[in-house]
C-alpha cells in the first residue's frame, strides 16, 4: 500500500523542517551510540551478550520462527501476547478498541494521570504540539472505550523549550511532586532539556516511555526510560550496510552537522566504513541546520571535487537540501540519510530526491502495516484532524501510548512491576511498529527498520523489515 | 576550487548583506538594534508561499509583491505599536523590545499557520533554484544569482535614495541631530515610518529570495542575521556599502575556510565569531565611515537612559531582612516550591549581576548565561576533576570565572555600547563553540553531574542555602552601590569625560564592573549546577538564560538590585503559579511580548519604575538610612562624582 498515511493533498502538507531538526538529534545520538563501548564500535554487543535472557537472544528466537512480521488478521485478532515466553500472536492488548485488557470489565480504579513535557509554545511549537496531539488522541479513545485497567487516564502537559534544562526539570517536578502523574509518556524530542531529567525520573522511580529515547548512548538508557525505537547500535551498522548493499559505492562524502552529537559519530563511522573497505574521501560539518541554506552548494562542490561516488548525511536537513544542491550541480550520486519519514523530503525536495535518496522510518513506526491497530490510528486522526496530516512521527507517540497501556494493563498502577513486565516484554507486536523486546540490559525495544526511497517524490518501500546482523530483502 | 569556493562564498555574502541593510536603514532612522528583522522577513515570506499555495494561479511576480507590501506593512506597524511607545528610551530598552518583538511576530507566525499549515516552498520561488549557470567548474542557481543582484542593486538604490534625495536628505539629518532636523521642521515620526517600511520590504525581499534554499519556520533567517549583523558593523551601522562589502567578505572568508581542508573547515563558525570580535577591535568602520558620521552615531548611543530620576537601592539591613522572611517562607512551602523559589533566586542572581554592569556601568553585556555556564562548568571540575568539596567549590568557581571571563571584559573596554553588544553575541557564540565543547572543561558538551553534601540533599535545604547566598550578596551590592566607589560606577555610565575629569578612571572602574559581574554570575553558575545536579553546557546557552536574565533585569529595572529580583519573581515564580495545565497557547508569546513594549514604554526603569511613582513602598524600604534615603530618593544620586559633587544630568535620546 505504499504509504497510507499520506493521502492528503500537498497544499495541505505542513513542512516539518523543525521536527526533522529534531529528529536527527535523537538519530544523531543514535549515530553517537557508536562511541559507547569504549571509543570503539561494536555492533555485536547485544548478540553477544551472555546472559540467557538477554533481548538479543530472545529476540533472535522467534525471528527463527518467523514471528517478526507475519502480521495477518487471524493473528492480530487472536488476542494479547504474553510477557513471559515472548512467542505467541502478536496484537495489542490495550489499544482504542480493543476490549481485551481495557477497563469495560473492570471495577474503576479512578483518574490515573500521565504526564508529558514539550516544546509548546513560540517558534518551537511544531516540535511538541503533534506529539501532544496523538497523545491526548490516544488517550480520549481509550478512555472513551473504559479506559484500562480500570484507570481512567489523564494527560498533564507542560512546555519547556527545547534546551531548556532547568525549565524542563521544574515542569517535571512538578508533575511528580504535585500532580502526582504515575508515568512520563513521549518526551523524545527533549533530548538536550531531559538531561537533568532523566536522572530525576530515576531517582523518583517514575517510568518514562517514548518513541525516540533522550540518550541513545546506552542501549540501557536510564533504569525507568524504555523506547520503541532500535537501540543506537544498530543503527552504527545499518549506516555502513545501506552504503554497501544499496547505494553500491566504495567512496563517500559524509556531511553532517558541526553539533557534538553528530560530530562526535564521524570519526566511529568513519572506521566502520574502512573495515568495509569503503573510504570517505570528504567530511563537510555543517555549522547549524540553517546554514544548510547558506553552505551546501560549496559543501557539495568539494565532496564531487573529491571524487565521492554517494553523500552519506547524518540530518534530514542535509538530507533534503544536499540533494537539491548536488541537482542543481548535475550530481546525481545516491545519498543515503534518516528522514524517518519526514515530510521535509517530500515537500522540499521532491522528485529530484527520486531514485538516488534512501532512507529509513528510523525504526519509530511503519506506517505502511496493514492492521486493525494501524487501521485504529488512521480512522482516529481522520476523524479528529480531517484537514491535518498524520506523519510516521506521530505514529511513534501512538505506538508509545500502545505499549504503556498495554503494561498497564497487566500491571495496574505500581510503578517497580510496571518497570519489571516492560523489561520481560519479548516480541510484542502492536501492530503500528516492529515486534517489541526489553531486557534489563536493552530499553531500547525495536529491532527493524525499513528502508524507503522517493518515487515520484513520494516515498515508497525499497526493502522489507531490516534487521540486526544481517539484512534481508 | 578556491574560484569556486570564493563565488559561493560572494553568493552568501550577499544574503548577508541584504538582510544587514534593513538594519543599518532602522539604526539609522530610530537607533534601534533591531533584532526582529528576520521575523519581519519571514512573516512576509508565509504570505508569499501562502499565495502561492492557496491561489496556483498567482504569477509568482504577484506573489512576491504581495509579500514586499507586507514585509512594508508589518514593518510600520512594529515601528508604531513597538518603537513610537520607547522612542525616548534607551538602547538597552529599544534592544529587548526588538528581542520581544521577535518573539512576538514568531508567535503570531505560529498562531496563523497552526491552522494553515506550513506552506512548501521548493519549485515555487520567483527564480528556480534548481536551475543555474556554470561559472569556473561552480554552478551558480538563478536564485542565488538573483540575491546577489538585489543585495548589490539594494545597496546602491538606498545609497542613492540617501545621499540624493529630500528624503534621504531628512534620514541623514535625523540620524545626525534630530533636535535641529525637527527645528527645520522634518517630520520625524513620517520619516522613520518610510524608513520602517523600506527596512521591512527589504527583509521580505530577503525572506524570498532565501528561504526557498533552506526550511520554512518562524526562526528561519535567524542564524543568518546574527552574520548580517557583523556585516552591519563593518560600516559602524551608518554606512551601506560597508555593510555590503562586510557581507561579501565574510560570505567569502566562510567559504573558503570551510573549503580548507579537515579539520581546519570545520572552523568556519568559530572563524565567523572571531572575525566579528576582530573587527570591532581594531574599529573597521573608521575606514568607511566620516569622523563626523561616527560621532553622529556613537553620540546617540546610551545603554542606559539617564536623567530618569533616582531608583532605590535597597538598604543591605532591608535586604537581609527580607531575605529572613523568605527563608521563612521557604520552610512554608512544599518541596517543589522550594525548588522553584531556589531557580527564581538563581535568576535574581543573574540579574544582579547585569545591575552592576549594565544599570551601573552601562556596558551592555548578552552573556550573563554565558558567565553562568562557565560557572558551572567549574564547579564540575572542582567538584569531580579535582574533589574539592562543596562548601569550597562555590566560591572557587565563582572566582575562578572572573579570569576566564576577563577576555570579555577586555575586549568590552574598547569598545562602544552598540558594538559591545555585538560583541557579547559573538562571545557567547565563540564561548559555545569553543571552550563549552571542551572535554576537560565541559565534558565535551555531555552531561556533567555534581552531588550536593548530604546536609544539602532535600529541596528546602538547597533552597536555604540559597537564600543566605543570594541574600550576602545582594545586601553586599546595595552596600556597595552607597559607596564612592559604586557612585563611580554610575558616574562611568553616564558620562565617562566628566567621571576621567572628576578623577575617575573609566578603565578601572570598568574593568571592576565586569570582574564583579563575573562574580555573581560564576556564583549563580554554580548555584545552578547544584540545583540540577545533573545538566550540560547546552543549558546556558545564549538564547536559554542570557536573554531570560537580560530580559527580567530589563523588565524589573536594571538600575536596581529591586529590578532583577522582581523580574525574577515574575520570570520565574509566577510563570510557575500560572502555568497551564495542558493548554497549548501561542498567545502567551505574543502576549510576553507586548507586555514587555507596555511595560517599558511606561517607564524605562521598567516595573520597578513604575512603582516608583508610588514611593511609599520603597521609602518603607530606604528608611533605615535617613540620610541615604534622602540620597536615593529625592536626589539622582547617579550624578553624585566621588568628590560628592552633584552634577547635573543629560538629557539624551528624547525625540519628542
């Protein structure tokens, strides 16, 4: 079906350059992940890991058996995957709709709030207020339908810009201290806010679950925070993979933003890329998102001076208007960079990204799953925002509210057995995203992406579900 | 590839240059540093895609004449909503009004396309940017081309309109002695309309021709306006083609710096930052601008507005005791008030710091949060590097910043008010770039994480300790304001002839401004670092606390020790008792901002000005010292010398 999500017209399209912005920081410190062992990369950490019940091998299980995307009717009908074995049908125990796990035959438990803190206001509204659109969304249909486990839900947002550490942590004192919320859903966008954060979450035990992850430097992340998107890992490997197997080069530009998240990456990649014997012949750090608009030209100029035969970019930005400036310069080599959906490389760049621009939905959702879950998501946005446009963005902070209130369901409101049963979580499909696992040692629960590319300056599929280790078409 | 990265660079350099000729035209007019010029621009920019968008049949000529129109229009409404009201007012006011004009506009943008959605913009610009010329190996777009036409042919067209013209004849005459340009009957307040409206169409000409090679949103522009700015300076703000060639310059030294080879070109941004600093050093426009012209602009330049009266300084025994009570207060409170109470006095903290140098000395300084991060960053590397323990790491960070803020202050003494707020910029930029990015500083930029001692653990606690720390110095400060040496300080501000004259070393007494200023802020950095206990540098950068800490000086009063702790208050403490509960507002944005034009154009002194006019709460607070309270409230006592003399005050910067 190619791309579900995206059906409405162009002139209603609402260009998400800002969201991308930041989007690539959380990709950025994906890329980053790469520094965590010790300055060297090593993708085979999960895989290796000794422990029995590690997510790497019960993640590996059941992709033996085929359960990573073997997503039908019967099985998203068959009812809730349990915890424990991590094996059995997949499909969301708690989710609009469903009556499985929600509250319709449970006694009322009363109001249970959830909180959230974003960008809100000003010129970086655009980064929090979809966020907070699908998580209130989410929460009115469920409630609407009794609410789970006997809890009725309610979000309190509060903003804080973007890098505003102390802002950040004063909203979320409050929510714990006064308003007493149980559980902090999708603030992924905070990275740089949630800083002092996330410590303070830990310390007060206050479960933390989101799309994206703050700190991608460990595949652990904080004790309490738990992700739906593929730990940082991966995408280390995926990055040097694509370049092998589907931009076909063995010398490469790579430009990226002059921010210590992404610039710190480079050096990792870099070595990554020589063990494959592919050699970047030209680095171009972009001092901000902005100077995309001044530097790119001349930044594409020298990468071709240079003899590269693809662009690898660690930002959407760069993504969308390096392309635009190698077009304009009759270059026409693959580029290969996390857009993760966003609509900016559609809008902005278009047919001429067609063909030679791969990316990826960054693992946060797949927007393109045929099921009743993804069918739920679509008819409610419809419903609410008939003029809005959904983004595979958005879908991630479903699929977050997905996976709390399925714990929650299982766990009522106690916050040390809501921790645990998420860390048990073996191959959870919700139906809008990759199978889900967590372990004590990984918080970070998907374990796929798909590769896109434009056609016809829409985005298509260029792969099947990509996995850790090896690809597969 | 140098050809290459030259032409490339020129391109850049023109869009510099024609966004820095809307500011050089405003500065000229009206003396305002405005920082909402981008904002104008991008707002004009909406409508142009907007058109576009809505009616497909538009001809893009049509289209881009409609955003001209608007950039003219939004452009001479900001001129009267925002600047008629503080046209008396001085720099420091005309400059954060400009900042909440800024943020103003953004939220209207905000407000406005919540509901429209954000226009696309590719493939619908007035030149195609995908098509182009070839030119030594470089392919140059039709759009790019188009911007380095229209900055050159700007340029030339209002140097023209200038020097030529009854009109440019009038600006000239304004800019250089309103006083006599009103006597010959110039209408002053028609003139700077025109010249809003012309500034306006000029940014909206920016917006279109640029933006189309980069993303649209309401902080589109801002990045590349920090570099108009330097181009602005080139010509001291007054010339044009100054401007022009600074914009061209540093486009070109950009390029070619990131041409070099790595890792010397990922030193571009740091190089953009020097070279500004550079610049303002060793005074580049004296070789574009007339002695006469000069002084025709540096005169109209005071940070601070003088002859407003006296404004209270809090007696130290009035300040301790109301420190007391807060204290009390805090006990009151639950654990998270406590918290807040504990951030609003860190802010107050900062405050103070601008008091002594802004309100006092009247070197404007935009990098309070700057002096703050550095403060913090050494308490993480007293605390966790060396294992120093608590109760010596505050006072070690707070003086172990003055050193390394000392390059600031160096550079600040040798320059005038308007380029020193340039240069605070670029400092915080270099600042950012350079040493916060440091690992053995800053961690290299990742999360440092400092442990209060164990009697320090709880909110109250910290909270405490934060009283007592906050309440020694700002008693210390109003003591220190009654001395001859903090009479001095004033003296320095208002008029540095008349203080050298009476004996008074400006240096000297600058220099001492910015060391004590270094202090409060390394304390308030520290402070702050203890209060998170886990941040990174990112936390103080120049659009997170800086302005936050300017902003509430400004609104409090930046003359008083008053001003800073109301506007603290309010900043902070209030925003927290009337923060929403899941409501998404941009009004609140538009709204922050016309309080701050309200607030400001009521009195300069801001609210602390305004309850100047009912003295009796501040004589309850002065009456400790009769004598001081004769001083502080009847007499200007900015205008007693050392010697004790009274002088008489100037007037300046009055247009009506």
């Amino acid at each position: 079906m190619g791309h579900a999500i995206d059906a409405r017209p162009r002139a209603r399209t609402r260009v998400r350059a800002r969201r991308s912005v930041a989007l690539s920081v959380v990709l950025a410190l994906a890329a980053a992940a790469c520094s965590a062992e010790g300055g060297e990369l090593s993708f085979e950490t999960r895989a290796a890991a000794p422990a029995a019940t590690s997510a790497a091998d019960r993640r590996d299980a059941p992709r033996q058996e085929g359960g990573l995307f073997p997503v039908t009717a019967e099985r998203a009908a068959a009812g809730r995957t349990t915890a424990a074995g991590g094996t059995e049908a997949g499909g969301p125990a708690v989710s609009p709709g469903a009556s499985s796990g929600t509250g319709g035959t449970t006694p009322s438990r009363g109001v249970l709030k959830i909180g959230t803190v974003l960008p809100l206001q000003g010129g970086q509204r655009d980064f929090g207020e979809p966020v907070l659109r699908v998580t209130q969304a989410y929460i009115d249909e469920v409630n609407a339908r009794g609410g789970v486990g006997g809890y009725t839900l309610q979000l309190v947002a509060y903003n804080a810009c973007l890098t505003c550490q102390d802002e950040a942590l004063q909203a979320a004192k409050r929510l714990v201290e006064e308003d007493d919320v149980f559980a902090f859903v999708n603030t992924y966008v905070m990275a740089i806010a949630f800083i002092p954060v996330i410590e303070y979450l830990d310390e007060h035990r206050i479960p933390l679950i989101q799309g994206g992850a703050e700190d991608m430097t460990s595949d652990a992340l904080s004790p309490v925070t738990f992700a739906t998107a593929p730990p940082g890992s991966f995408y280390g490997r995926f990055f040097v993979e694509v370049v092998k197997r589907y931009l076909q080069v063995d010398r490469i530009g790579i430009t990226y933003l002059s921010v210590p998240t992404e610039a710190e990456a480079i050096p990792q990649l870099e070595a990554e890329f020589a063990k494959e014997g592919i050699e970047v012949v030209r680095k171009e750090p972009i001092e901000a998102a902005e100077e995309a608009v001044t530097s790119m030209d001349a930044a594409i100029a020298r990468m071709r001076a240079a003899g590269a035969q693809g662009v690898v970019t660690t930002n959407p930005v760069l993504l969308a208007y390096g392309r635009i400036a190698a077009d304009r310069q009759g270059w026409h080599v693959p580029w290969y960079g996390p857009a993760a959906w966003s609509h900016l490389l559609e809008d902005a760049c278009g047919r001429i990204c067609d063909d030679v621009v791969f990316t990826d939905t960054a693992g946060l959702s797949y927007p393109d799953r045929d099921t009743p879950q993804m069918r739920q998501f679509l008819d409610t946005m419809a419903a609410r925002y008939p003029e809005g446009h959904t983004t595979g963005h958005e879908l991630a902070a479903w699929v977050a509210m997905q996976l709390f209130t399925e714990v929650l369901a299982r766990t009522g409101a106690d916050a040390e057995a809501f921790i645990a049963e998420m860390e048990t979580l073996a191959n959870l499909d919700l139906g809008t995203t990759s199978p889900l696992t967590f372990s004590p040692d990984s918080h970070m629960g998907g374990n796929a992406t798909i590769l896109l590319k434009l056609k016809d300056g829409k985005y298509v599929r260029s792969s099947d579900p990509l996995n850790f280790g090896y690809l597969e078409e | 590839m140098i050809l290459q990265d030259l032409i490339f660079g020129l391109g850049v350099g023109a869009m510099f240059a024609l966004l820095a000729t809307g500011i050089v035209l405003v500065y000229r007019a009206s003396g305002v540093l405005n920082f909402a010029h981008a904002s104008i621009g991008v707002a004009a920019t909406y409508v142009n895609f907007e058109l576009l968008e809505r009616f497909p049949w538009m001809p893009v000529g049509v289209a881009f004449l409609a955003a001209l129109a608007t950039g003219a229009l939004v452009g001479m409404v900001v001129h009267r909503l925002a600047f008629v009201p503080v046209a008396g007012a001085s720099q420091v006011t005309k400059l954060l009004v400009s900042f909440g004009v800024a943020g103003a506009i953004q939220g209207v943008i905000g407000l406005v396309w919540a509901r429209l959605g954000t226009p696309s913009m590719f493939g619908e610009s007035l030149f195609p940017t995908n098509r182009g010329f070839s030119l030594a190996d470089a392919v140059v777009s039709w759009q790019r081309l188009a911007l380095i036409v229209a900055g050159v042919s700007l340029t030339v067209g209002i140097t023209w309109l200038l020097t030529r013209t009854d009109f440019g004849v009038q600006v000239r005459a304004l800019a250089q002695n309103p006083m006599a340009a009103r006597l010959a009957g110039i209408d002053e307040r028609r003139i700077e309309r025109r010249v809003w409206a012309l500034a306006g169409a000029s940014a909206a000409l920016a917006g279109v021709l640029l933006v189309p090679f980069g993303p649209l949103n309401p902080l589109s522009l801002m990045g590349v306006q920090l570099k108009a700015l330097a181009a602005a300076l080139v010509g001291g703000f007054a010339s044009l083609p100054a401007a022009l060639a600074g914009g061209l310059g540093l486009g070109a030294a950009q390029e070619l710096v990131a041409g070099a080879p790595a890792p010397f070109n990922g030193l571009s941004g740091v190089l953009a930052t020097a070279l500004i600093l550079v610049l303002l050093l060793v005074r580049v426009e004296r070789f574009f601008v007339s002695e006469q012209e000069a002084r025709a602009v540096e005169g109209g330049e005071r940070p601070v507005a003088a002859g407003l009266g006296s404004v209270p300084l809090g007696t130290p025994r009035a300040w301790l005791v109301g420190f007391a009570v807060a204290a009390l207060v805090v006990l009151a409170l639950s654990g998270f008030w406590a918290f807040v109470a504990a951030r609003t006095l860190v802010y107050a903290l900062l405050g103070l710091s601008l008091v002594v140098l802004t309100g006092w000395t009247g070197q404007v300084s935009l990098m309070p949060g700057t002096f703050a991060g550095v403060g913090a960053a050494l308490a993480w590397v007293l605390s966790v590097r060396f294992g120093y323990p608590f109760v010596l790491v505050v006072p070690m960070a707070a003086v172990a910043t003055v050193p390394v803020c000392a390059v600031a202050g160096f550079v600040a003494l040798r320059l005038r008010p308007l380029y020193l707020v340039v240069a605070t910029i670029a400092l915080a930029g270099l600042f950012e770039e350079t040493l916060f990015r440091q690992e053995w500083f800053a961690n290299g930029g990742r999360a440092m994480t400092v442990t209060r001692p164990s009697w320090l653990e709880g909110d109250h606690a910290f909270a405490l300790f934060t009283v007592a720390v906050v309440a020694a110095l700002f008693a210390f400060t109003a003591a220190f304001g009654r001395t001859r040496t903090g009479r001095a300080l004033r003296m320095v501000r208002d008029n540095p002839t008349a203080a050298a004259a009476g004996g008074v070393n400006p240096t000297k007494y600058g220099l001492l401004a910015f060391t004590l200023s270094a202090l409060y802020a390394g304390v308030a950095g520290a402070l702050f670092a203890y209060l998170l206990e886990t941040f990174s540098s990112a936390a103080f950068g120049f659009l997170v606390i800086s302005l936050a800490a300017f902003g509430l000086s400004v609104v409090g009063g930046i003359r008083s020790p008053i001003g800073p702790m109301v506007g603290a208050f309010g900043f902070v403490f209030l925003t927290e008792v009337f923060r929403g509960s899941g409501g998404v507002s941009d009004w609140s944005s538009v709204l922050l901002g016309a309080g701050l034009v309200f607030v400001l154009a009521r009195d300069p002194d801001g609210l602390v000005g305004l309850a100047r006019r009912f003295r009796r709460p501040f004589g309850w607070f002065d009456r400790s010292s009769p004598a001081e309270t004769a001083q502080t409230t009847e007499e200007p006592e900015e205008w007693e010398g050392p010697s004790g003399a009274e002088a008489e005050p100037v007037v300046v910067m009055s247009r009506d």
